[in-house]
C-alpha cells in the first residue's frame, strides 16, 4: 500500500504541475490573440489549438488532482441518512463504479490516442495522439487514486477503515 500512496505522491505532483504549466499557455495565449485580432488585426493560426488543446490537459490533470482533493460530486445526506450497513455498501458500489468508469475511460483514451497516431493538427501539424493523451493520463492518474481509497475503505491502507 505504501508503494501505491508513494506512486499517487508522485503522480500528484506531476498532474498539480502539468496543470499550472497548461493553464499558463492557456492564459498566455488567449490574451495574445484577442490582443493580434483586436489590435492588430491580424490572427495567428495556431493560438487556437494550443489554447484548445492547453485546455484538454489541464482539465483532464486538474480533474485528476480535484479528485483527491474531494471536489467530486458526493450524495453525503444520502449516505449519512441510512443505516451504516447500507451506507457501507453504497459507498462500496461507489468505488466499484467509480473504478469500472475511470478504467474504461483509460481504455477508452488509449485507443483513441493510439488509432489518431497518424493524423495531425490542421494548423500547428502536431500528431493529434498528443491531445488525446490527455484522456489516458488524467483517468490513470483517477483510476489509482480510488484504488488507494479504496483499499484504505476495505481496511487494507494505513488510513484504516472508513465507517
């Protein structure tokens, strides 16, 4: 257990990092070409799908660290108006669910990373698997951290068993 909070220590950083780094470019570029097509009059022809796909990494790695941060949508009154036996389930059912959606999403992301292998980006030219990267990441990174919760749920982590 300590190898995978030690793996999802370092994949935090890596998401809290690549999010700041995206979400920079992100306000970077945007001002940059309101500024070239207002001022200017004139607009460049890859601030558009770098700004675009700035976005798809920063909200896939940002969704990644929010998740642990707990910022996820919960039914806590429904939880906590249940008896504890049948809140120890729905919170089961929960991390199963939440691990079935996130690995077929990485599945999911890694075809689609794999099979737009060789297409490019109309503008900037860059191998579109680069943007779609974004959904294997960010889900990998979801799908390990429920792992870690869950296992600490089941009473299997040093967090201990959650009620």
């Amino acid at each position: 257990m300590r190898a995978l909070q030690n793996f999802n220590e370092l994949m935090l950083k890596i998401g809290s990092w690549g999010t700041v780094l995206f979400m920079a470019v992100i306000a970077t570029v945007i001002p940059y070409e309101v500024i070239g097509r207002y001022v200017f009059e004139s607009m460049s022809t890859w601030s558009g799908e770098v700004s675009t796909y700035s976005l798809a990494w920063a909200s896939m790695l940002g969704g990644a660290v929010g998740l642990k941060k707990g910022y996820q949508v919960k039914m806590d009154s429904v939880v906590e108006s249940v008896p504890p036996v049948v809140a120890r389930v729905l919170k089961f059912m929960a991390y199963l669910s939440a691990l079935f959606f996130f690995g077929m999403m990485f599945g999911f992301g890694l075809f689609q990373t794999i099979y737009n292998w060789q297409q490019t980006s109309p503008a900037i030219g860059i191998i579109m698997s680069i943007p779609y990267a974004s959904l294997p990441a960010g889900f990998f990174i979801m799908f390990f951290l429920t792992l870690e919760e869950f296992l600490a749920f089941l009473g299997l982590g040093s967090k201990g068993a959650a009620a």
